[in-house]
C-alpha cells in the first residue's frame, strides 16, 4: 500500500467534518491607537460583503483618525462613526462619510474578541461604516446579538495580544461627548472628565492591512489548505510540543470544506507528507515565509516544523 492509499481513507473523513469555528487564514488589520496596537483578522470567506465593505473604508481612509465614539464596559466597544478632521477652528469631530448600507451576513457568534457590524435597529440590511468589538460573549441574554434585529454580522476576531488593548480600553474613564443630535459614552484619555478635547479621544492613527497564508495566535496556527484532491479544507492545528522542535496536531472540530479556493492558501502533499504554508502571520509586526513541516503521526496528524524564511 502506498502512503496516498494508506492516508485517503483519513483524509476523505476529514473533509466530511463541518464545523461553525472561524479558522481559516484572511486579510489582517492592524490598527495603531494612542491607546495601544491591536490586529482583527477579517472573515473574508465567510462574509465577503461585509470584509469588502470593511476594506472599502479603510483604504478610503475613513478610519484614519477615527476615535472609538462609544464604551459600554462588559459589553461593546464601537468605532467607525467619527474622526477627528482639521478645520479653521482646529481639529474637531465629523462624521465618517458612508457608502451604501450593506446586506447582512450573520453567520458566526458574537462572542469576546469578535468584530462586528453595527446597524439600525429594526433594519437588518443598514450597516454602513460603523463596527463594535464584543467584550463578553452577547451572543445571548441579556444582549442577544445573534438573534436581534437578524443577528449582528461578526466579520472579524481581535488576534494576537490585541485584547489587552481592548481590555485597556474598556477600562478607561467614559464621558458623554457631543456627536452633534447626540450625545456618546466614549472613553477618555489623560482627562479627569471636567475638561474633554480631541486629543483625549482613543484615536485610530494608521491600519496596515495584510494578506497572509497563515495566522499563529494564542498557540494555534490557522490556515486554508489544498490537499491535492480538489478539496481545499480550513483547519487549526494546536501547538503540542516546543521542546526540542515545534510539533502542531490538527484540531479535528476546526475542520471545514471550503467552496472558494482562497489565494493564499497552504498545500499537502500525499505522497511527501509535507505541508507548505507560503506566510504565517506571528505578530503585529512579523510575518515569516516559506514554512514547511513534516507529517510525523498520520493516526492524528500531526506535524513537525521543518524550515521557514
């Protein structure tokens, strides 16, 4: 029996496995704030309206400046409404121009760390620029995120250590600022609250965003993968063992088919047992290339780092 016909039966059982968990490699975002750095990889698969209407605003240049207008500690907060702009008066807030309000793509749970989009109520189909970042699992009571108003489209998840600047965030001192016809919980920086200017908003100073392969957060490296068999699967492999070598083992519950072949996407081949991811996101500021690993258990797939660039 050669090693294709000895691993078939194992892969074929792995692509019948479906899960509801975000796993595969998108486009990240990392946002500088004067309050910290934090990345959201956004959900380009599973909800590409909402990831290009998200993009559209960024390379528009929409966020940049943006201040995070609203806080509600132990639920949201929320960005993408306002920005800081220079006037002959000197910096004061305006509103972001918007695009036209998007479908919705509810598909994925509204739980700590995920981003989503905010919208009219009573209008599922009304987000425009707008987004929140869950602090609490609202998937359910009391907020009920996933149910009201046709649930609420998570689009991306915080990564990396981005959630202690969230939390950071989340902690600051809160005052009500004037948006125009209404008033906001925002929080404040370097201010006791008794006098609030522009400069004591969480600003949004620059975003990169990045294509990658793969991501590495929290112990777990993400990716989409063609097994050379015309299924290209999404799957986690966990962190096992970082002593002598890194030895990651697949995650059977993040599986998922894929109908769209994304562009950056990691390859397995049968018959070597190599797996080639071409980038892995590690940081913020760090992405390393050409990572190959070797499959060294086929009963639970797990796999050796061999090289990187």
């Amino acid at each position: 029996m050669n090693i294709k016909q000895k691993y078939k039966p194992t892969i074929l059982a792995l692509t019948l496995l479906i899960s509801s968990s975000f796993s595969q490699a998108n486009p990240v975002a990392c946002f500088n704030t004067n309050a910290g750095q934090f990345c959201i990889e956004l959900f380009e698969a599973d909800t590409p309206i909402t990831t290009d209407n998200f993009l559209n605003y960024v390379n528009s240049d929409a966020y940049t400046n943006g201040i995070f207008h609203r806080s509600v500690p132990g639920f949201v907060i929320q960005g993408g409404g306002y920005k800081i702009v220079e006037s002959s008066s000197g910096k004061t807030l305006a509103a972001v121009n918007t695009f036209p309000p998007i479908k919705n793509e509810f598909k994925i749970s509204n739980t700590r760390g995920t981003v989503a989009m905010a919208k009219v109520g009573g209008d599922p189909n009304s987000a425009t620029s707008q987004w929140f970042i869950n602090l609490a699992d609202n998937s359910g009571p009391p907020s009920q995120l996933d149910t009201q108003n046709g649930g609420f489209t998570v689009f991306g998840r915080i990564i990396f250590d981005g959630m202690n600047t969230i939390d950071a965030i989340e902690d600051l001192p809160i005052s009500n600022i004037n948006l125009g016809s209404n008033r906001s919980p925002a929080p404040i920086i370097g201010s006791d609250g008794s006098v609030i200017t522009v400069e004591n908003l969480v600003t949004i100073n620059h975003i990169t965003v990045t294509p990658v392969a793969g991501i590495f957060s929290q112990e777990i490296l993400s990716f989409a993968v063609d097994i050379g068999t015309d299924v290209v699967l999404d799957v986690n492999l966990q962190l096992i063992e970082s002593n002598p070598s890194l030895v990651f083992e697949l995650d059977p519950a993040s599986i998922r088919t894929l109908t769209n072949k994304p562009t950056n996407i990691a390859t397995f081949s049968n018959s070597s047992g190599l797996l080639h991811i071409p980038s892995v996101m590690i940081n913020a500021t760090t992405i390393v290339n050409n990572v190959t690993m070797q499959l060294i258990n086929a009963d639970s797939y797990q796999f050796r780092l061999i090289s990187y660039d």
